[in-house]
C-alpha cells in the first residue's frame, strides 16, 4: 500500500475512532442521569424529605440540574449520530483497495461534512489508539488529567 493510501487508512480509523469514544462517552452519561432520574422518583427519596428536610431540598435541587441536563445534552441523539458516523467511515475503509487515493480523499471529505460535533478533549485519546493499534508507541500524545478521565469514561 503507498503512503497516501496509509494516511488515508489512518485518517479514516482516526475518524472512525473518535466517534466510537464518543458515542461511548454519551452512554455513560445518558446511564448516569438515567439512573439519577430513576432514583429521583423513587419513594426512598420523598421518605427522606420527611425526615430531613434541608438535605432533601438539596437533593430534589441536584436532582433537578441532572434532569435539565439530560434535555439539554440530549445523549440519546448524539450516540445515534455518532454510531452513523462510525458506520460511515466504517464503509469507506471498506473501500480503501478498491479506490485509488485521490478519489478515497475525495469521499473522505465529503464524508468529513456530515459528521457530528467531537468532544474535543476525546481526540487526543482518539489518536493514541489509533497509534498504538499500529504500534507507534513513540508518537503517542501525552494525556492531560482530564483527558486520562474522559478516557476511562469513553
């Protein structure tokens, strides 16, 4: 395989990567407020208003800034839209020995149009995956705090 041939196959898993970690970083969150929105209606919840008032104000306040963000992020939507997105890249690296590169780059940019918004931080933890399945160890990204966790959630 030529060398345009390999960045474009690096490119696509790169792509391809980053929306799976997204679509799994979602999960965990739409779980996460799914279970915070379950626990929140359950009858456990309003016996401990009766008993203790003040903690149990603070609690029906967490658990209504959980619910405004579930409707706010909408996790739901941006899974789907990144399981498309993986499915997508998914079928053009089908593609890589049939197309020559100019065209493969071609389909790879309009396929670029479409895609859903990244978290940003998830690219860096993209990318190291991508390296490390091709065994480049040395040009691994350093990770941030952040991104190390965002990893383990993703």
């Amino acid at each position: 395989m030529d060398e345009a041939k390999e960045e474009l196959q690096f490119n696509l898993r790169y792509a391809q990567r980053l929306c799976q970690r997204t679509a799994r970083f979602y999960r965990r969150i739409q779980t996460t407020l799914t279970f915070i929105s379950l626990l929140s209606g359950s009858s456990a919840v309003a016996a401990l208003g009766a008993q203790m008032l003040l903690p149990s104000a603070w609690l029906m306040g967490f658990f209504a800034v959980s619910g405004c963000l579930n409707l706010a992020i909408r996790p739901a939507e941006k899974i789907a839209a990144n399981d498309a997105d993986v499915r997508k890249y998914g079928s053009l690296l089908a593609k890589l020995n049939s197309l020559d590169a100019p065209a493969l780059q071609q389909l790879l940019d309009e396929a670029r149009l479409s895609d859903t918004s990244e978290v940003e931080p998830l690219r860096a933890v993209a990318y190291n995956d991508v390296v490390l399945e091709i065994d480049e160890t040395d040009s691994l990204i350093p990770l941030t705090p952040m991104q190390k966790l965002m990893s383990a959630l993703a």
